[in-house]
C-alpha cells in the first residue's frame, strides 16, 4: 500500500531528541517574554478601531454614554401609531396581525357604537405580551393600515414581570416619533396611511378612536359634537318641515343622520297636528267623510289620489278647454252625465277625467265598506 504524499512517516525506534536551553528557563526569560506579549495586547486593547484592518484594537463604545447607531430595519418591539393632528389611531382592529403572531401574544377588542351597537373601525383594547414576543416583525409587515411598527428601543430591562404586558396606553406613538426613527421607511408608506386615516375617521362616532391620553384632544372633540348637535336641534326648531341637505363629497356622519332623522319627524309630526291639507291641494268638491271618526288610512290613500287627479284635470283644462272645467260626476258612472254638457274634451283631459272619476269610486267603495 502506498503512502499518501500528504502523510508524515515516522520511522520506528528513532528517538527525537528535543534540546532545551535550560539556562533561560530557570531564570524565568519564557515567563518574561510571555508576560510581555500580553502586556502589548492589554495595552492596545485601549485603542478604538476605526477599521478591521486594525486587529489589536476594540471597537466597543462607551456604552451607556454613548448609544450605538441603529438602522431602520431594526425591529425589537411592536408599537402602535397615532395621527399628530387629530390624535386618531391608525388601528382598525382588523385582526391580521392577530392572526399572524407566531408565539400568539397579541390580543385585540375592537371598538363598537354605543348607539347602535355596530362594528366601528377603532381599536377598543390591544395587549402585546413583551415577554412571550419573538420580535420577529410579521405584525408589521402584514398590517394593511401601516398601524403597526418595529420601535428601536431595547433597554426594556425590568424585575416587574406584570409590566411586560402592555397594553394600549403605553404602546401608542406619535407617526411624528417613528417619522424620526425610521424616516425612509415612513415616506413610503406615509401618504397611504394617511388616506386610509380619513377614511376611517369618517366612520368613528363620538370620540372613539383617539387616543386615550390625549385628553385635550378628547374634551375639544366633544364640545365640537355638541355644539353640532346644539346647531342641528335649532335649524330643526327654526324650520321643522326643511330636512337638512346632506353635505356634498362626502358622508353623512352619525350625528348629521340623528339631526336629519329628528328633523324629518319633527316635520310629519307638525303635518299631523295641522288636521286639514293646504287650500290650494283640496278638490272643489271633494268626496264626504264620516264627522264621527278620522277616515282609516287607506280612505286617506283614495282621497289624495282623488285630489291630485282633481289638479291634474284642472291644469289639462286651464290649457286647452275653458277657464272653468266641468266638475266629476257624483255618481261615478258616464251614464248620468247631463245632456247638455259642454263637447268632447281633448284626449289628455279625457284622461285626467277618467283617473278622477275612479279615485272617487275607490274612494266610496272604501267609505261604503267601512260603513257596513
């Protein structure tokens, strides 16, 4: 078998002889140029690298005096955003990073109408457990309102294990703080979030949706809604039959839909306590009620066709046939028309006739009804 040329032989019975100048070892010249390499190695140990071609050197700073550089991708623990203006939070509760988290540790309430009960897109409660957190930025990445972000502080360091469950309170952050610490990431995504914003504030009753401890923000917001609401309640005592116009370009938020419902009632309630119609929509000779009691709604129903078939005539007529139209037969039949009625009248006031002429049989089929 052939050796490898890589292989050392050592040949059998030859004895290495290794000499030793004993001189120096014992007076100590090997403990001395070994203290010295160590003494060259401590002393440059002082010495910050400024590159890694300098290999004897450190480069460590002087922490906690001086803080390292951080890159925007630096991702420790989530944190939520708010709006520096109105004080509203990007957060809609839409559950996704919920959904994603790996170890499981966010939890979220979405925030509801106390009116109405509804859905409302703002985050009622959001827990984030740093101490089960993994870091890993899934939350961040998969949020479509650009509500949740990496924050760069690490220094989280505490004996109070209670304190690592986090709630909303201590996660909110102005955009204005992460603008500063991830300043290229934020402008891309900054006009987009902020358009979903105002969409999202549109939809967000009362004042849910800011956050909590802006109390300025808060009280201002809810003296805005009552003097809304003080406004809508005297435009509605001013002018109650007058429904207020909805607000081009935009939604009607749930406050302008409150004062627009009570104006609309207050106008039918109005109409109700009048108890006759305006002159110019009653008949000339409109049809008999019962005096005892009001006539039931569909009676109601019969008796308005009847009149407006009464105008449209009246109007047809005023065009084309004498200034003064002939009146609807009582008895509802083409029979007991007089002999000397005035000549055929155009089509288009045949027709109004005719419509009049079965409001008002309707109209006494009902009363006849009721009657029996």
């Amino acid at each position: 078998m052939t050796a490898s040329p890589f292989e050392i032989e050592i040949p059998r019975g030859r004895v290495i002889e290794v000499q030793r100048d004993d001189t120096r070892v014992r007076r100590g010249g090997g403990l001395l140029r070994g203290m010295a390499v160590i003494w060259k190695h401590w002393k440059e140990s002082f010495k910050l690298n400024r590159s890694y071609s300098q290999i004897h050197g450190t480069f460590t700073i002087e922490y906690p005096e001086e803080q390292p550089r951080i890159p925007e991708a630096y991702r420790n623990m989530p944190i939520l955003l708010y709006d520096d203006e109105t004080g509203h939070e990007l957060c809609t509760s839409c559950f996704q990073c919920e959904r994603i988290c790996p170890p499981q540790v966010i939890h979220m309430t979405q925030a509801k109408d106390p009116a109405t009960g509804k859905p409302v897109p703002a985050v009622a409660e959001f827990i984030i457990e740093y101490d089960a957190c993994m870091s890993c930025g899934f939350c961040a990445e998969v949020c479509p309102f650009d509500a949740i972000k990496m924050d760069h502080e690490f220094e989280l360091s505490t004996d109070d294990h209670a304190s690592l469950t986090v709630h909303k309170e201590r996660l909110n952050r102005p955009i204005g703080y992460y603008a500063q610490i991830a300043p290229t990431m934020w402008a891309e995504v900054r006009e987009g979030a902020l358009k979903k914003l105002q969409g999202n504030i549109r939809r967000r009753p009362d004042v849910i949706g800011l956050a909590p401890h802006l109390t300025e923000k808060i009280a201002a917001r809810r003296a805005e809604l009552a003097a809304q609401a003080a406004q809508a309640a005297a435009a509605a005592q001013a002018a109650p039959a007058a429904a207020p116009a909805p607000v081009e370009g935009r939604k009607l938020t749930p406050e302008e839909k409150a004062a627009k419902l009570a104006a609309i009632r207050a106008a039918k309630a109005a109409q109700a306590g009048e108890g006759a119609l305006p002159a110019e929509a009653a008949p000339a000779t409109p049809p008999p009620a019962p005096a005892a009691e009001a006539a039931p709604p569909a009676d109601k129903a019969a008796k308005l066709a009847a009149i407006r078939a009464a105008n449209a005539a009246k109007k047809a007529a005023a065009g084309e046939a004498p200034a003064t139209p002939p009146a609807a037969p009582e008895s509802g039949t083409a029979a007991d028309t007089p002999a000397d009625a005035p000549p055929a009248a155009p089509p288009s006031d045949k027709a109004a006739r005719l419509a009049a002429i079965r409001a008002a049989n309707a109209a006494k089929k009902q009363q006849s009804g009721n009657g029996s």
